[in-house]
C-alpha cells in the first residue's frame, strides 16, 4: 500500500459525489505522490475508521458530520 497510492484512487475519490478535476486531484493527492511514508496517513487513517462507535471520539465526530 506505501508503494501504491490505493487509498486515494479505490477509497477517497470513489465515494465523493462530485468527480473533482485533475488540478483539484493534483491538490490531495499531492502529500502521497512519494511512494513509502509520505503515504503513511492514508493506511494510518483506515485504523481509525469507527467500528461498533470505536474510537468513540472519532465515531462522534461523523455522526455530526452526517446530520
């Protein structure tokens, strides 16, 4: 996954509703464009994805997002 920039392609910008433009691609995706640790956040944030309201502080913060 460090080589890769997996995240981003299959995660992030499939499940946006509006398809950004290649400038507006070029402005996420450039912190990850080295492949190794630059990419480090995007595997470290799949750990925080809430699972059964865990991490709670997390989970709190989406629900808000979603009302």
């Amino acid at each position: 996954m460090l080589q890769n920039n997996l995240d981003l392609e299959h995660y992030f910008f499939r499940y946006i509703d509006e398809i950004p433009s290649d400038e507006d691609r070029h402005v996420y995706e450039r912190p990850y464009l080295n492949a190794g640790p630059d990419r480090r956040p995007t595997i470290d944030w799949l750990y925080e994805i809430p699972v059964d309201g865990e991490p709670a502080d997390v989970h709190a913060s989406l629900t808000e997002l979603m009302d």
